[in-house]
C-alpha cells in the first residue's frame, strides 16, 4: 500500500475543481479553457504514477490537438455567454444529478473496495517487484497494443479515414440546400 | 488511502461530472466537451487498473480511447459548424427536427 504524495492530492483537487469549472462555466471559452488544464493535469497525475508514456500521448493529443480545436472551433463561431441558455427547468436538474450520483455510486461501490488489498494486486507489492515502470514504458505498450490489440488498433486506423472523410463531406459547402436558400 | 483509489476516485468524479454537465448543459460545444470529461475520467480509470495488475493492457486501451476521442472531436465540431452556418445556433433545444 503507497500512500498517496502531497503533489497527488494537489493534483486531485486541481483537476476536480477545473472540472466543475468546465461543467458550470457560463463561458463557453472559459469552459474550454478550464477543460484544457483538467486535460493537462491528468497527464501530470499520470506522470506522477509511472505512466510516462500515457502521460505524454494525453499533454499532446488531449490537451495539445483536441482542446486546441475546441477553442478555435468556440471562436471562431464568437459564442457569447449571453448566447448560451440555461435551462430554468428545475425537473432537469434533478434528473441530471440522480444519474451522476446514481453513478457515481455505483462506480464507488464496485471499484474502490477491490482495489484494496482484498485479494487483488497491491501497488505497494508491485512496486517492490519493480514491475510496474516495465508495464507501462512505451515498449511495452507498443508490443501489447500492435499484438493483442491488432484489430482494434487497424479498425481505430479505418475510423479515423473515415471521420477525415466525414469532415470533408459536411464540411463543404452543400450546393443543394444554398442554390434553394438563395433567395430566403 | 492507497494511490489507486485517489486516481479511480478522482476518474469516478470526473466521469460523474461528465455525466451531469452533458445532460444539465443546452449547448452542444459545451456538451461536446462534457463528453471529452467523461472519456477523461475512464481513462484515469484505465490507467490504475493497468497500474494495478502490472499490464500494459489498460494503457493500450487508453491510446485507442484517445484516437476515438480526436476523431470524435473533430466529426463533432465540423457538424457544429455546418449546423451554425445553416441556422446560427448550436443551442442543443434548437434541434428537434427528429422529435415527433
């Protein structure tokens, strides 16, 4: 059993907290911004465990690539928090917060007394076997990923041509639908 | 406290944070990255299980969530866009052409 570091806690209660201020953000450029640091400070949670290799495709493609097209894309289309409505409904909200804590709970009670030492691995046991740095270094990722994952990897290479070739298709401009909205 | 249960705990709130932004919140951008959360969450998830069983199974499966989350990103904004040029808005409740 390892107790966890101060730096980890740090890190827990900076990427809770960005998180809430995703969710609750009226600002969508805020939002997004605040999405960028919880992106940013999981990878450095991942750091903090081991997880080089993890932690460095998450700082580079999440919160490099993805959020930075989320904030371009939040721009360019200029949403004010004046153009973003919050529903008033208050049945929403209630049905929205039963089924995150709904859950929430659940998650809690089927993952965290497992992860203890009731007859599962322990991180403390792992770590003085030396074997967790060897799980997850890049090559041994790379070996698990391009053998035992095989298909899927090659299926995630056919999804991605496909989504690039959706982008294209809805991206263009629809000569149709703009020949007949001419004059509206 | 052991460090597995701080980084599940903290993917379990991520994940219900998700959950809670992407069905209270009526912008689809905002939805979007509600979902970018949610994904987030199972991945920190991923990541101590795979720690925990010492393989590198888990973090496999994290590198293919990332690719499914980018391409996801970016089918998602090129429709907020064509949608915005169409009707300037990408407020969720302005779409229910499919709603009988």
């Amino acid at each position: 059993m390892i107790e966890p570091t101060i730096l980890q806690y740090i890190l827990g209660t900076l990427i809770l907290s960005t998180a809430i201020l995703t969710v609750l953000g009226k600002n969508p450029v805020m939002s997004a911004m605040s999405l960028m640091g919880t992106l940013f400070l999981t990878g450095l949670l991942y750091f903090t465990v081991g997880a080089h290799f993890v932690g460095t495709v998450q700082i580079l493609i999440y919160a490099g690539a993805i959020c930075v097209l989320l904030i371009f894309i939040v721009m360019l289309l200029d949403l004010k928090p004046h153009n973003v409505r919050i529903p008033g409904r208050k049945p929403v909200y209630l049905f929205a917060g039963g089924i995150s804590a709904l859950f929430a709970t659940g998650l809690v009670i089927s993952t965290l007394p497992a992860l203890g030492t009731n007859g599962m691995l322990d991180s403390g046991v792992i770590a003085a076997n030396n074997l967790v740095e060897d799980a997850q270094s890049a090559k041994a990722i790379s070996l698990t990923l391009l053998s035992k994952y095989m298909l899927p990897f090659q299926v995630t290479a056919l999804l991605l041509l496909a989504a690039v070739m959706g982008v294209v298709v809805i991206g263009q401009k629809n000569k149709l639908t703009d020949s007949e909205g001419k004059g509206s | 406290m052991d460090q597995l249960q701080l980084l599940t705990g903290i993917g379990i709130a991520i994940f219900s944070l998700g959950v809670l932004g992407f069905l209270t919140r009526r912008s689809g951008i905002i939805a979007l990255m509600c979902l970018e959360l949610m994904l987030n969450g199972v991945n920190l998830c991923l990541v101590s299980f795979s720690r925990q069983h010492a393989s590198a199974d888990g973090s496999a499966l994290v590198m293919l969530i990332i690719l499914v989350a980018a391409a996801e990103a970016a089918l998602a904004l090129a429709l907020f866009v064509a949608l915005f040029r169409q009707n300037g808005s990408v407020e969720l409740d302005d779409y229910r052409m499919l709603k009988g």
